[in-house]
C-alpha cells in the first residue's frame, strides 16, 4: 500500500471561465500555486469538522497540525505522528515538520489540534478517543518556527475526550466541546478563563440519548459559537448503532419506508447553550431539561 498523500495548500484562485490557451493557461497556474505540506500520510491526515481548529494564523505565519510520518499498516490506516509545520505566506516558504510525540499510531481520531490563547501562546491537543490525550503549551509565545517551539505538557482537560473542538468565547476566555467516551457516550464542554491552566464545565452533559433508556443511540455534534461569544449553537445528527440486541428492525425508517443501516444520518436537530448560565434552549427559544 501506497501511503505517500501530499496534502496541498492551495494560496490562489483561478477565475473559473476561460477559453482554449487561456484555460490551459490558468490550470497551470493553479497547479504552480499548489504546495505540499504533508507527506507520507494515512487515513484521515487532517480531521473534519467535527474535530478542529487544525491551523491557526498569528504574527503573520500559520501554524498547521496534521498526522504525517506514516508507516503501512494491516489495517491499511498507517501508523502516523501528530506533526507541527508552519508556513511563512510572505516568502511562500514552509519551515521542515517536526514530530509532537515520539509514539506513533493507526487510530485517525487522535489527530492533533491547535489554538492560541489571548496572550499568544500556542496549544495543541492530540491523541483524543475516549482517552484525556496529550496537551501542551508552547512555553514562549508564537512567533517562532516549528523546531523552535518548546513545550509543556499540561494537566488533562478531562478524563476521555473524543472529537474536542476549541473556540475562543465571551471574556476572552476558550471553549472546548468533545464527546465524554464512545459512540453511546454523552456530549459536554469546559471553559476555560486562565489560558488553560484550569477547565471548567456545566453541572450537566447537554446531550446523552441513552438518559432514558434509549440504549445505542449515538450523534454526531458540530458546534459555532455566536459573533459575541455568548452563545454556542449546536446542530447534530443521531442514529441507532444497534448492538444490544441487535435487530434488523431497528433500521426501519418510517420516511422512507425501508430498513436502512446507521451510516444514514437522517434526524437533524438543533439547541443553543448561554455560554454566561450554562441554559440550554431548543430553535424555538423553549429551555431544554439537560441531558
């Protein structure tokens, strides 16, 4: 197995109409405009929406985080490090990667992430699945290449986390939203208002679809904060990972009257959180009983 995926930063676009030489003339542009940040990669190199931010953009050079270094593996996901690179956009430059942790692995959910707090240090979170993972601190504020960069390990956010996403909020303080264990697990956030030296959350989880008995029902959550930092909205998907008792019944959906299996996503809901109280409320302003 071929594990060599360059990932590409594209730094340009190309208008999208042209005509004979001009076309031709401006698909070569585009692919001159194209650079390779990350190389011998695996499954998922970079997370999806569910699990960021994975670059971020200070003192005028980008800081990018994704999985890379890979070796093949049974599995064929490749057995990858977390790796820091950055880009210089003025020079179109980037600086040589460098490992975050001297232990590779095949599991993509521990794909690192990286913020920065309002005083400018750098944080970066990695190897997250039903797991506290790995935080550090970048003991110096960014402004330095990524061989440059010293870290401390910090204490853990939480117990398990899986798909933590961070976002800076009301009073310039950070958010992160995770999943609390596996696929049935609850969904909840800390905040924190010291720059990560302490994490602080709700009294209870938001969500935890199997609170009522609903055993095996699982989602899949993303999550915006509002432009003043006050509210998270969130939206998310759920479904019937029947395991206990399995049943092929359980899969039948009454909209389209078949039996599906859980990769179909189909319910869409949607609560926001006052980030300030910690209430929940649904699309209708109504509060929500948690979890």
């Amino acid at each position: 197995m071929n594990l060599i995926f360059p990932f590409l930063l594209t730094l340009s676009l190309c208008p999208a109409t042209y005509f004979g030489q001009e076309l031709v003339a401006a698909k070569a542009k585009q692919a001159a405009d194209l650079l390779p940040f990350g190389h011998n990669g695996k499954f998922k190199m970079l997370y999806d929406s569910r699990q960021r931010p994975q670059s971020v953009f200070l003192k005028g050079r980008l800081y990018l985080v994704y999985n890379g270094d890979a070796k093949p593996t049974k599995n064929e996901k490749g057995k990858a490090y977390p790796m820091l690179i950055t880009y210089d956009p003025n020079e179109r430059i980037f600086s040589a990667p460098v490992r975050l942790s001297d232990k590779s692995e095949t599991d993509h959910h521990f794909s690192p992430i990286i913020w920065a707090d309002e005083d400018d240090f750098l944080h970066l979170l990695f190897g997250c699945h039903r797991t506290p993972g790995t935080y550090l601190v970048s003991k110096q504020p960014a402004g330095k290449e990524a061989k440059a960069i010293n870290w401390k390990e910090m204490p853990s956010i939480a117990p398990k986390l899986s798909y933590p996403t961070v976002h800076r909020i009301h009073g310039d303080k950070e958010i992160i939203y995770y999943r609390t264990d596996g696929h049935t697990s609850s969904w909840t956030y800390r905040i924190s208002e010291d720059n990560g030296k302490t994490w602080t959350g709700p009294p209870k989880d938001v969500t935890d679809l199997d609170s009522k008995g609903k055993l095996d029902w699982s989602s899949y959550q993303n999550k915006l904060p509002s432009k003043d930092g006050k509210r998270l909205h969130v939206v998310f998907t759920d479904y019937d990972d029947n395991k206990n008792s399995p049943s092929p019944q359980r899969f039948y959906n009454p909209r389209y009257d078949r039996l599906v299996d859980n990769e179909w996503k189909y319910n869409l809901s949607y609560l926001s959180i006052d980030l300030r109280t910690h209430a929940v409320c649904n699309a209708d302003g109504a509060s929500i009983d948690t979890p």
